[in-house]
C-alpha cells in the first residue's frame, strides 16, 4: 500500500513544467497521455492548489537561438533548427491565472539558471508535485535537481506525456519512483486538505 500523500498546505507547490504553446503543440504525438489530458489534468491541480492557497509556478522554456545550451550532440536537442514561432513560449490558454509564479529557464530542467529553488525556500516549501512536457527531458531534469536539493516530490503521472510510452515508463519507473511518490490526478487531489 503506498503512502499517504499528507500534503501540508503551508509546505506545498505545484511546479508545471513547459505547458507553454510551442510545447503542447506536439499534442498527439506524445504518449501514453496526449497533449490535451496532461492539460486537463495539469489545470486541475492549478485550480485545486490556488484554492487551496497553495503557490503555483509555472515554468516555460525561452530561449531564442543565441541564448540556447548549444552542446555538440548527436542529435539536436532543440529537434529543430527553424526559429520558433512568436507564441511558441506562451502559455498554453487558460493555464495562467494572477498570482502563479512564473519561471523561466533556457534549458530543459527548470532549477539550473533560475531562481525556482529560492522561490520555493522562501515560501517554506519542502514538496513540490511536478507535471508537464516532457516526462523524460523537461520534468526529469527538475526533478533530478529537486531530489539533489532534498525536495520531497509527488510526480502526477498521468499531468506528463513524452515522446513515446517506452519513454515515459522509464522515468516514471526507473526514476521517479527512487526519488518520490508518483501518483495519479485524482489522488493527489484527494489529498489536497
């Protein structure tokens, strides 16, 4: 039986990772939860969290071609060369709401450039519940530092999508279950006081 969440309102943040325009866009390409479900279901924690009280941050990915981590790899991780659209980093619509707490990052994980884990400490937040796009790139690399950071962390399984299920299985898998809880939507909006 896994354990109960007991999310302390006072200590708790949900961070949404790239559920920005450019992002989302992939749409139906993700799997094993397409674009418009992980919005749902991402826009329902928002929802029960800023009822709650509870901080929401929102994290979109702007980087421009100049501004972007241009490593040497074998395949581009930017998976395009083109420039992106006007839009690309907007939120997706209705996801934004006054009071959320935006961050913005020029890479895949969302801690690294940014002032998300002073924002968390100064809030007196030690959980975080992660969502978004992608489960193996933008959600794994935060968590990866949310974990070295000693962040309690909730992972809302079916509020992220990757590229493939082969994929999303193995960070929720292998991943995830070693440095959190992960659980569905509606479980964590049970345990929400």
């Amino acid at each position: 039986m896994p354990e109960p969440l007991k999310l302390d309102k006072k200590a708790s943040a949900l961070v949404v990772i790239d559920l920005q325009k450019g992002i989302a866009a992939m749409g139906r390409a993700l799997a094993p939860h397409n674009g418009e479900d992980v919005i749902k279901n991402a826009t329902l924690l928002a929802d029960a969290f800023r009822k709650h009280g509870m901080p929401v941050f929102l994290v979109h990915v702007v980087s421009g071609e100049k501004e972007r981590l241009n490593v040497v790899a074998d395949e581009n991780p930017w998976n395009s060369s083109a420039p992106l659209p006007v839009d690309w980093a907007d939120f997706v619509p209705g996801l934004q709401k006054d009071g959320d707490i935006v961050i913005t990052k020029k890479q895949w994980g969302a801690f690294y450039g940014t002032d998300l884990e002073l924002q968390l400490r100064r809030r007196g937040i030690n959980t975080i519940v992660l969502c978004g796009i992608s489960t193996t790139h933008g959600v794994e690399s935060t968590a990866r530092f949310g974990y070295e950071y000693g962040f309690q962390q909730i992972f809302a399984e079916d509020a992220m999508s990757a590229m493939s299920v082969e994929m999303h299985n193995a960070s929720v898998n292998n991943v995830f279950k070693r440095m959190g809880r992960v659980r569905k939507t509606e479980e964590i909006l049970r345990e929400i006081p």
